[in-house]
C-alpha cells in the first residue's frame, strides 16, 4: 500500500500515514497525502508506470492485478495498455477515494474492466484471474507480515505461468539523516505547492518525512506533514519469501523492478 505510495530516486516512495492538519508528522492512513499526491507525482508516477509496465500490461491475456494502486495512476496505466479486466487493490479510504473519481472519469469501456478491491492484499479474494500483477511502490512500505501475506496474495491471484512485477525494497539503511529533492512546487492559481523530504534511519526502519506548503506571495498559508516506514530487506531474504509463497524469481524486463512467475502445472508424464 501502500499504495504510491502510495520522493526522488528511482522509484519515488509513496508518502503514507499521517494525520491531517498537523505541522509535525504523525501517523494516519494517507489522509494528508491523498490530497498533494496526484499534483505533485502524478506526471512522473503516470511516466514510470508507462515505462515499468505498459509493455507487460499490453501482453495480458486473462486478468491483471495492481497491488497498492493509491490514487489509480498506475491502474490507468494498465487500462490503456491492455484489453482485459484490471483489478485495483488499495485498502486506504483517502487513496482510494481519490481513484474512485479517477474511475468515474474513465470511457465506459475501461470503466466495464476495473473492479476495485477496498482491503488489503490477502483480503481481496482474488484466485487466479490475472496473468499478470504489479506492485508499484507497495513491497518497501508494508510491515514485513504484510508484505510475506502480499507475496501470497500475489500467488493465489496469479494463473500458473503469471508474472508479478515490483520494485524492490530498499536493502539498507542510510547512516544518517538526509534531505532528498523536493516535490513540486506546482503552481494552482495563486498558490504554489510543494513538499520537502527527508529520510531518516530509526532503528531499523527508515522513516521517511513529508512536510507539504502551500504557499502564497512567498508566504506559507499552509502546512501539513506526515511521516511513514520503510522496511529494508536483504536480497537473499526477498528471494527466500518470495520463494516460500509459491512464487520464482524470472529476469525483469526492466532494471528497476524484480519479477517473479507462479510456476506452470507440471503435467503427469
């Protein structure tokens, strides 16, 4: 979830968990975020998904599921390359209302293919529908429970021979705090929006810090922060979960995601 995230680098990390209307970061369910995050990363998110995705989506054949699909970016995405059904998983309300009236927007025919799942991962029901699921911004920013029940979620919705793309976790901590390149600004009417992040390790966990402004003539009328985790995680332990849900590691098509194939069904000789 995640959801984008639901900042700089690769693949940008999906803010998340914060209470809104407060300076100092807190935690919540994306309630800050959900309002910045399409004017500030929807025209690099809408890029990223086009590059990491848009070719596996336009091979699909039965079904794909976005894990974490946030403010529905990425589900766009996967709408526009493919011709089969989408199903977007996100379990955050304020992100998810934001991809509702994403949804709402949409041509009837691309309205008549998605189908989105409130809940997490593993609640989401789905068995084999899909030859092919994504995670964008999701495995790095779930608690490791929740990212070993993803990998068994992504198993379960996958038909045998069906690939999971994802960009992986971050495999270190930082040794010190540091001040990453701001989102934004982006101009609407007269104010100008923005967001500084930083990254801070905290045992074990890497925090990463959102402070969002709204500023007017050089003035800030307004501010929101949020905060939330991110959980490192060793290459050869990912292979070892990954494994363990059912699930094998195949080359990426891309060098910025891994990717991973529900073995086919072996057939009596």
């Amino acid at each position: 979830m995640a959801d984008d995230t639901r900042a700089p680098g690769p693949a940008p990390a999906r803010p998340g968990r914060a209470a809104a209307g407060t300076s100092a970061p807190q935690e919540s369910d994306y309630a800050v975020s959900a309002e910045f995050y399409d004017l500030l990363q929807a025209e690099g998110d809408r890029r990223r998904a086009r590059r990491w995705f848009a070719a596996a989506a336009g091979r699909a054949r039965q079904g794909i599921v976005d894990f974490g699909a946030g403010t529905g970016l990425v589900t766009e995405v996967l709408l526009e390359s493919s011709g089969v059904p989408v199903h977007a998983v996100e379990p955050a309300p304020a992100m998810r209302t934001v991809l509702m009236s994403r949804a709402a927007a949409l041509g009837a025919d691309r309205r008549a293919r998605l189908t989105v799942h409130p809940g997490r991962a593993e609640e989401a029901g789905l068995v084999e529908v899909a030859d092919l699921a994504v995670a964008a911004n999701v495995v790095g920013c779930v608690e490791p429970a929740a990212r070993r029940a993803l990998w068994r979620a992504a198993a379960g919705a996958l038909v045998p021979g069906g690939l999971l793309l994802f960009d992986p976790p971050p495999t270190e901590l930082p040794s010190a705090a540091e001040d990453l390149p701001a989102l934004g600004p982006v101009r609407l009417g007269t104010e100008s929006y923005r967001a500084d992040v930083r990254r801070v390790p905290d045992r074990g966990v890497l925090r990463m810090v959102f402070d969002y402004r709204v500023e007017r003539e050089g003035r800030t009328v307004r501010s929101a922060g949020e905060a939330f985790s991110m959980w490192p995680l060793e290459p050869a332990a990912l292979a070892a979960e990954v494994t363990r849900a059912g699930l094998e590691f195949v080359p990426s098509p891309h060098p910025e995601l891994s990717a991973a194939r529900r073995p086919c069904r072996r057939t009596p000789a």
